[in-house]
C-alpha cells in the first residue's frame, strides 16, 4: 500500500503502520498467502502456505515459487486481477488440492501502477462456518461438469449403419453407398421421402467417419423462423444487435467444427441466405451475424430434403450453384413400399423401442398381423409404421397385438387397410403313383422344404419374419431347415 501524500507525516506512518499491521494478520490468521509479481510469477508464499505444495504436484517450495501462477495453481484468476486492477474480495477455489475460500487483492506502487498481486487462503477446513456455500458450490460445480459430458454425449453420434435395419437389395445397396460416403470430406445429399430414415443415416455415416470423435450437429430448416436462420447457422456477434448477448452465441457451423453439420429439409432453405451457405460451403468459413470478421470452421456437411430439388432449380427457387455443391455424392433413400420384406424385422425393433421407452413389458405381433403390415403402402414410411404400433400397443391389453387391432388402428387413423398379399400359388404337377407311394416322411419333408423357401422368399430372407409367417419358433424353424436340408 502506497503513502498517501495528503496525509501528514504522523497519518503515514500510522497508514503504514495499519498496512503492516494487516498483513500481518492475515499472515498469521488465514490458511496461506502467496505473492505474484507483475508478470505473475510467483515470487513468495508463507509457510502456512507450503502445505498445500505436495496436493499441487510440488515437494519443494523453489520448484514452485518463480514459476508462472496459472501453471502451478489450476483455476487461479491472479492473472486477471493484474489485468484489470479490481480485487476479488471473496471467492471459491477448486483445484487439486481442494476448495477454498480466497481473497485477491492488487499492489499498487507509487504510480498507481499494478505491480503485483496478494492471494490469500481465508478458509479451508470444513469446520469453518462457510463449509455449506463450499459444499454447495462443489456441488455445483459437480453437476456443471456433468451437463458439459452430458451435452458432449448428446451431439454425438446416436446411430450406425447397423441401426438401419433392413436386408433387401435397396436397403443394401443404400448401405454401401453411404460406407463410401463416410470415407469421403465431400458434402452428401439424402433424397427420400418423409420418414425413411434419412437423418439416421445421416448420424451413421458421421459414426463410420474419420470424424466420429467430433460432434454431430443437427438443424431442421423447415422448423426455424426465415428471420432466425442466419443467426442459427453463423452465429451472433457479441452486440450485434440489441437484446443480443454480450458474449455472442455461436452458430451451428461452428458448433460442428471437427464433426459433421447435419442440414435437414434442405429444399426449405430461403432463396436470400442460400449465397451465403454456399459461400461457407466452398470457402470454409462464415461470417457471424453483426461482424466484419470471418471464422473459419471444419465440418463435414451432410444435407437432406424430402423434396425435388432440381424441380425447384427449374423454379428457380433453388439455387443451381448451391444444387451441384451440395450434389456430389447423392444417396436416395428407398420408401417402405419398395423394401416391404424388410418390414417383419423393422416391426420388431420398433416394437421393442416403444416398450423400452413406454417402460412397458415388450409385446409380439402374429403371423396376421405380420402379413397385414407388409401389405400397407405406408405413405409415411417407417415414421407412419412406428405411429400404427405405438398406437395399438396403447390399445392392446396385452403383450399380443393381432391384425384385429392393427385393422382399427389403421381404419381411425383413415388409411387404407389393404388385404394381405395372398401368397403365390405353388405349382405341383399331379403325382404319379410311385411319387404317393414314396415313404411318408419323404413327402412331409418336401412339402416342407416348399413351405420354408416361399416363406424365406417372401421375407427377403429374414428368419424371424419367415417363422412366424408359418406359424412356428425362430428355433423350430432352424431346426426344420437342418432336417429338411
């Protein structure tokens, strides 16, 4: 502290006499002291204070004192006392060698000039009566921890290419054109109708990625405000405008950097932001909104739409430029309708979602309800189908769902209810009387043999599927597959 030179002679030395006087009880009274020049080195610390070494890391105060302060005591804010001058009368430590109570007061020399930084240790035993805010604010600071590994979780990928259940040739070929396209950088564009899973395979590209570490960031186009979407995709300079936050806010662009940007209904992006997208996407950079400066950013863009998107080029609601950009590596998603052997398996993974999520016991559909599901047109894809078993689980009393409460779900919901495909007639030409008088055994063993492939074939192979179209156990069908083999 400074001598006041308004003060007589006697009122220095009484001011000097006080400054002595306090550091001196805060020497003795507090748990540890420590001085940081103007550079922030460390240049002192009491002996009260050297305990603390061994918690930090350090077994000799010279390893410690004369090193940088922020690289020998995590979470100092010493560094920004000298900055700014202010002290920081009271406030809450946590590091390695645990929670404490600090004071951080700025030394000034003649000038006014900052010239160094007290830190003083005020409490660090749970006896004292601040015990509660510590423990609170470790509590605190616990479940701050837990939200920024919770939210890191949450962007990143939820689904793989296993996840896209299905083994018919359209879902296979869908499958191996999105392997080769995670081993590329180059944007993808998703072409399907609604419901089909496009933004799961978005998510499982970004999985089979180099990028899979990095976040998976999502936005739905079609469900932000035109006004809005800039500021969504590029980010808020801080004062941009008023109201705007102060520290800024980030943009999904740059939220995604070192992952994957995920830019569902591409086809509703306005006509006016589409130059700027485009611009991001060839230069690799944005500008945020009320700023001059740009931002560069890495993140691997993977775009959807349910729409046509060279009819709207034609339209001209659609930028060309921006179309071919985006048009480097196309993958059409197949409707339900054409891959309906891949329902019987897609009914019961769904299935036994909705019991996870409802907290219900899982429930089975019979070989009825089976076949009356693959019959739909299903206009809504795997979304609509998802809804009809939601929706009979809730009315079923049961763990059994049948195809007489399929049909009411279906007739309320005013779909079409479609009979089940009758199966294709087997052609048999009349047997001789040396095939009738063949052993019994060999007769039940072909038809059979008939049975199960048409029944194989007409589930695209699924097993499952197949063995509840005959009526039997998945395991009883293994075990008439080897004996009729």
């Amino acid at each position: 502290m400074s001598s006041d030179p308004s003060l007589p002679l006697d009122g220095q030395r009484i001011l000097a006499l006080a400054a002595r006087s306090m550091f001196d009880l805060f020497a003795n009274a507090s748990e540890g002291m420590l001085l940081v020049d103007r550079n922030a080195r460390v240049v002192w610390i009491n002996e009260q204070y050297q305990r603390f070494l061994p918690a930090l890391g350090f077994q000799r105060v010279e390893d410690f004192v004369g090193r940088p302060v922020s690289e020998v005591v995590h979470n100092t804010q010493m560094h920004r006392v000298l900055a700014t001058g202010k002290p920081i009368l009271i406030d809450l430590l946590s590091n390695k060698a645990g929670t404490f109570v600090v004071s951080r007061i700025p030394l000034r020399d003649e000038a006014g000039k900052v010239i160094g930084v007290l830190g003083i240790v005020l409490f660090d035993h749970p006896e004292t009566t601040l015990q509660p805010l510590i423990h609170k604010f470790a509590n605190l600071q616990r479940d701050l921890d837990d939200a920024r590994r919770e939210l890191a979780t949450q962007r990143r990928s939820k689904y793989t290419l296993a996840s896209f259940i299905g083994s018919t040739p359209p879902v296979v070929e869908v499958k191996r054109q999105a392997r080769r396209a995670a081993q590329s950088s180059s944007p993808v564009l998703l072409l399907g109708e609604t419901g089909t899973g496009k933004e799961l395979l978005a998510h499982a590209i970004h999985a089979a990625s180099a990028r899979a570490r990095g976040a998976f960031v999502s936005v739905n186009i079609a469900a932000v405000p035109d006004t809005l979407l800039e500021a969504e995709f590029f980010g808020v300079a801080p004062g941009a405008y008023t109201g705007a936050d102060r520290k800024g806010r980030d943009g999904k662009f740059k939220l995604a950097d070192g992952g994957t940007l995920f830019l569902d209904e591409i086809g509703d992006m306005p006509l006016a932001l589409q130059p700027k997208l485009l611009r991001a996407l060839q230069e690799g950079e944005i500008e945020p909104l009320g700023s001059n400066k740009v931002v560069p950013f890495d993140a691997r863009v993977i775009a959807a739409t349910s729409r046509d998107l060279g009819a709207l080029v034609r339209e001209g609601r659609f930028r060309e430029d921006l179309y071919y950009r985006l048009h480097v590596l196309p993958i059409r998603v197949p409707p339900l309708r054409e891959r309906r052997a891949d329902i019987p398996a897609l009914a019961e993974v769904l299935a036994e979602d909705i019991a996870l999520r409802n907290g219900t016991a899982p429930f089975d559909l019979d070989a009825d309800a089976v076949a009356m599901l693959s019959s739909q047109r299903w206009r809504g894809n795997i979304r609509e189908l998802r809804n009809v078993l939601e929706q009979a689980a809730m009315r079923s009393d049961g763990p059994h769902l049948d195809a007489r409460i399929l049909e009411q779900v279906l007739r309320d919901a005013g779909i079409e209810r479609l009979p089940p495909a009758p199966p294709a007639p087997l052609q048999h030409a009349a047997p001789s009387t040396a095939d009738v008088l063949r052993p019994l055994a060999e007769q039940v063993a072909e038809v059979e043999r008939v049975a199960i492939q048409a029944a194989l074939d007409a589930t695209g192979g699924n097993k499952l599927a197949a063995a509840r179209l005959l009526g039997i156990s998945r395991a009883k069908l293994y075990e008439r597959l080897e004996l009729v083999a």
